[in-house]
C-alpha cells in the first residue's frame, strides 16, 4: 500500500500470524489522506494509529541562508586567492577556502534531507490480524485423531467390563 502511493515503509515490527504488527509509513505529503484510507480499508484492525507533523520550513530557510552566506565567503575567499602573492598567504587563504566548501557540501546535504522531511508524511500504525473464528477453531481439530481417541475409549470400557465379568464369574 505504501509503494502503490510512492512511499515506503521505514519500520516494522511484527510478531506470529495472530499478533499485532507495527509499521511506520513514509508516504507523499499530498497523498497522506489517500494513504490513510486506503489502511482503513485494510483486511484487519487498526489498533492505534499515529500521525507526525514537523514544520520544516524554517530549517529549510535557515539552510538556505547559511549557504548563501557561506558561498559569498566562499566568492571572497577565491580572489583573495588571485590576488595572494606569499605561498604561505596562499596556503592560508586556500585553507580556509576548503574548509568552507566543506561546511558548504555539509549544509547542502542537510538541506536535501530536511526538503526530504518536507515531501514525506510519516504514519505509524499497529494492525491486529482479522479474526477468524471458524478457521482458528477447525485449525486444531482432528476428527482422525479424535476417532482414533474414540476407539481406544471404547476398547477400553469393553475390557473393563469383561474383567468385571470375569472376576463375578
């Protein structure tokens, strides 16, 4: 259900055939309604269902900022590496230039995965199986064996009482 509304499931937790199971959903935040009817409508019961909302947009802001701010450090940093005439202005220069570029790369990939937040709802939920009294109650009965039970009770009684008779007779 998760991968038919482009999501995937990033969780579970599921014990035997008759127990809860725990999922945890991520799916598109403009298919979050789709996705939550489509588990109601699941063979099964929804136990508990929870739901996450995290407003990232102020991070994304902030990312963004920082990075534009860092790539104009960076833009500095360039001609003061043009303009350097010491080797060792340049390795300074050059140096910091670096570990820029590095906070730059570090504050892009947050900002993908916080964008990645932004386009995926998370839904958790725990599903109990269906019930199924008819088949839970045939699933242990034998009549073969209970046949089997049967005959030997029989087979028993039948003696008892012929040792009944012999020992009156």
């Amino acid at each position: 259900m998760a991968v038919s509304v482009g999501g995937y499931v990033s969780g579970s937790r599921a014990g035997g055939e008759h127990e809860a199971a725990t999922l945890t959903l991520r799916v598109p935040a403009d298919r979050f309604d789709e996705a939550l009817e489509r588990l109601h409508a699941m063979d099964g019961e929804v136990r508990v269902e929870a739901t996450n909302e995290e407003d990232v947009t102020s991070s994304i802001v902030d990312l963004e900022a920082r990075i534009r701010n860092l790539e104009a450090s960076e833009a500095q940093y360039r001609v003061l590496v043009r303009r350097a005439e010491k080797v060792d202005e340049i390795l300074k220069v050059q140096s910091r230039l670096d570990q820029v570029r590095g906070e730059i790369e570090q504050l892009n990939a947050q900002l993908k995965q916080v964008s990645g937040l932004a386009a995926l709802s998370t839904l958790t939920v725990t599903l109990l199986p269906a019930e199924r009294p008819v088949e839970d109650a045939a699933e242990g009965w034998d009549p073969g064996a209970t046949l089997g039970t049967a005959v030997a009770a029989l087979v028993s009684a039948g003696q008892a009482v012929a040792d009944v008779a012999i020992w009156l007779g």
